[in-house]
C-alpha cells in the first residue's frame, strides 16, 4: 500500500470513527447534500475519542514512519546458530574485624557455549532478532576464616539458559559482503549450580547448598560480523557480554560484591529467507 493511502486514510480515520460512534443511521444522500452536518456532529465524539486514546496517533505515527523506513529494502527474515566459548567474571568478598579475617572466592573456567536465534532484517542497516543461549561452565568455590578455624574449597558446575531480544545497527547496507554490527538486548536467565566434590575443608565451614538456582534478568551487548558465503549464506563471528546479578557470589560466605558478567565468543552461519 502506497504510504500516500496510509497518511491520507489515517487523516480520514477520526472523521468515520467519530460517525460511528455518534450510533446514528446517515441516509447516503443526506451525508451527501449535507456534508458539514455529518462532520460537525463526527467532531464532536472525534473529540472525546481524542481524549479517550491519545496513544492511538503515537502509535500510528510509529507504525507509518516504521512502513517507510522498510518499504523500499523489504523484511528479510532469517535463522542461525552459532557456537564458541563462555567465560565467566570471577569474584572474590572479605569481611574484617579487629580479632578475625574471613575471605571468599570463586574461580571459573571456560566451557561451551551455543547461541540459536531467528530474526527480521527490517532495513538495510537495522534487525531485531530473539536468542535462545546456553552455556556450561565449572566453578572452584573457596572460603577460610580465622574467627572459626575454618576453611573448604569446592568444585561446582553452574549453566544458564537465556531468551534475550536483540536490536542490531549493521554499517553496511544489505547487499554487502562484508556487513559488522552492533548489538544490545535483554532477557531473562535461568542459573544452575550444582555440587560435584569437595575438594578439602577443615573444622564446621559454612558450605552453599548443594544444588540453587535462580532466575534473573539479563542485559547483552555484543558486537559482530557477518560474512557472504553464498546467496542466502553467511558466516557469523559474534562476542558479547551478558550482566546479571550474581548468585554464585550470593552464596558464598562472606558474600561477594560483584555481577556475573559471562563473556562468549562464537561463531556459526545465518540463513536468509
């Protein structure tokens, strides 16, 4: 539809919408002889339609302004998965007295990661794009305090499942070979953490519990590149940065300040449609 038809028939809208409301019969010749009657007597109930919805015209503003945007590239919709390596933010609490000294940490290592997505390349240059993400990752937790005589070092495994919807800015147009990007996003993400061994410990130490979980929200920001192999083809390099809240640091004794920042490289292909 041309976006002429749109702007003229949403100018028109408030003036049908205001007849109708009015629940009036209007014979066709008297809506025709007697034009000004008919859109005088709409006025009036476009007024308190007006008041009513005032959203109604932000949104069709949004939604005419977004048709003009991606008439002239066309939606492109399009599938991929990509994966890598997850690395995780250690960190590290104390707690301090005049008498004692309690210290807590963990120590993660690197494991896998997978990244399945499906999106819309709305325009040339921008997309909008929802993730599925998972990654594994084993996990050395340690805690001593002097007040107690205590200590214990455990080995954990923690994954997290996440949905997050991403906006991507590309800085190239779409018919380039060579198209890198800048995305950011949130979601919502699923933590386990479970105990595998506990490697030593000393006296009674306050140990986390040995299975927790936690659901959180999830700010991602990454950045990428996409390469032309063939036609509908093409080769994706991402790394990205996801934040939470930390709930490993949580259950540590003393508990840790920091957020959970799980870093991914990945790579992987894209099919468009």
């Amino acid at each position: 539809m041309p976006l002429s038809a749109i702007i003229y028939g949403h100018a028109l809208a408030p003036v049908f919408v205001g007849v109708v409301a009015a629940g009036r019969h209007i014979p066709r010749g008297e809506l025709i002889c007697d034009k000004n009657k008919v859109l005088s007597h709409a006025s009036n109930r476009v007024h308190t339609f007006r008041i009513l919805s005032p959203m109604r015209y932000v949104l069709s503003a949004f939604w005419i302004v977004l048709y003009a945007w991606t008439a002239d590239a066309g939606v492109v919709p399009y599938v991929g998965a990509i994966g890598g390596i997850a690395t995780l933010s250690a960190d590290a609490g104390s707690r301090a007295t005049a008498q004692s000294l309690a210290l807590s940490g963990y120590s993660p290592s690197n494991g896998g990661a997978l990244n399945v997505f499906a999106g819309l390349h709305l325009h040339n240059y921008v997309s909008v794009q929802g993730d599925y993400m998972w990654n594994e990752n084993e996990l050395e937790l340690s805690s001593t305090s002097s007040a107690s005589n205590t200590f214990y070092r455990q080995r954990r495994n923690s994954s997290q499942q996440a949905a997050v919807f991403d906006f991507l800015v590309y800085f190239r147009p779409r018919q380039s070979r060579i198209r890198p990007y800048l995305a950011t996003g949130v979601g919502w993400m699923h933590l386990v953490s479970r105990e595998e061994a506990l490697l030593g410990s000393h006296g009674n130490p306050i140990l986390p519990p040995d299975r927790f979980s936690a659901n959180r929200a999830v700010f991602r920001s990454h950045v990428g590149i996409d390469l032309r192999i063939y036609r509908r083809l093409d080769f994706r390099y991402s790394f990205s940065e996801s934040i939470s809240n930390n709930d490993i640091s949580q259950h540590l004794s003393p508990p840790a300040p920091r957020r959970l920042a799980n870093f991914q490289n990945l790579f992987g292909f894209v099919v468009r449609f």
